[in-house]
C-alpha cells in the first residue's frame, strides 16, 4: 500500500537517467515484513486498519554504469487484514502477486502489478476506496513523474469498504 508508492516515486527518481542496457548481476533484497497502515475516513468513510502478513523479495537489474533499470518485487504468501477501526469488523483477503519497474527506451518507466494488491484511491478512476485488484494493473510515468499514459486495470477491481461497512 504505502510500501508501494514510495517504491514507485523512488524508482521513478533513480530509473529517470538509467541507461536500457542490463548487464550487472541482479541483487535480491528479502523484506521480512511490513508496518501497519492506517486509510484515512476519505477513503471508506471510516478509519480502517491495513495490517500486511508475509515479507516481499525485491530483485533489482542495473546496467553497466551501476544504475536501476528495472526492479522486479514478489509478494509470496501475503495477506492483508482490514479493521474498521470503528466497528471492528475485519476481513483478511490475500495479496500474492507480483509488481515490476522497467525503464523504457524514450526514458519513461512502465510500471506493473499482477495478482492481488490493494489501491487507495482506485488506481484508474482516482474513485476514493479500498481497491482490491485481482488481474493486471499498469501505468507509464515519464522521468518528470508524469502519467504518459492512462492506468489501467484488467481483472477484477473491488471496493472492499463496503464489506467493512458497520
């Protein structure tokens, strides 16, 4: 959730100036867990806790010059459980899937998520939410951090705050 976003705005920063061609040795960087996030009462109309079980293996490719030029991050196992911080009621639903960062020849990053994630606001329409994506999401950011071209999400997209609803 968090973890994603400032993952992406650090990659957009470091692959902005990256060279295409890939020619060190990968590193492998194992997370063994995250912290808890709180979505704010915008999103669902109530606070609700985001609590994310399991750790993340993030792979990153860089060229001869040392630097980024994509960055490949699995999620085995992952579950999150939601709590409406006002009522309680959770629900636990999982989050194994994959996301990607690769840096494309006109300088801009393609970013990618495939399997099970979460997005607050929806990620295409902006539609405030707790948005849980099972399929393929993607978007393209030029190196100014601009979206060059339009997200988009094939799948299933559903707002979880109703189940959370009191």
């Amino acid at each position: 959730m968090r973890r994603s976003l400032l993952l992406l705005s650090t990659l957009l920063i470091v692959l902005a100036v990256a060279s295409a061609a890939s020619a060190n040795k990968p590193t492998r960087e194992i997370v063994p867990g995250q912290d808890d996030v709180v979505f704010t009462a915008d999103q669902c109309g109530f606070p609700v806790l985001g609590h994310i079980e399991g750790g993340e293996i993030i792979t990153t490719f860089t060229d001869k010059a040392g630097t980024v030029v994509k960055q490949i991050t699995v999620f085995p196992g992952n579950k999150a459980t939601l709590t409406n911080l006002d009522t309680g009621k959770s629900i636990t639903i999982p989050l194994t899937g994959s996301s990607s960062a690769r840096l494309q020849s006109d300088g801009s990053v393609l970013y990618a998520a495939t399997g099970h994630g979460l997005f607050a606001p929806n990620p295409v329409t902006g539609e405030p939410g707790i948005w849980y994506l099972s399929g393929r999401g993607t978007v393209t950011v030029d190196a100014a951090g601009n979206v060059t071209s339009p997200p988009a999400a094939t799948g299933k997209l559903v707002n979880l705050c109703a189940q959370l609803a009191p």
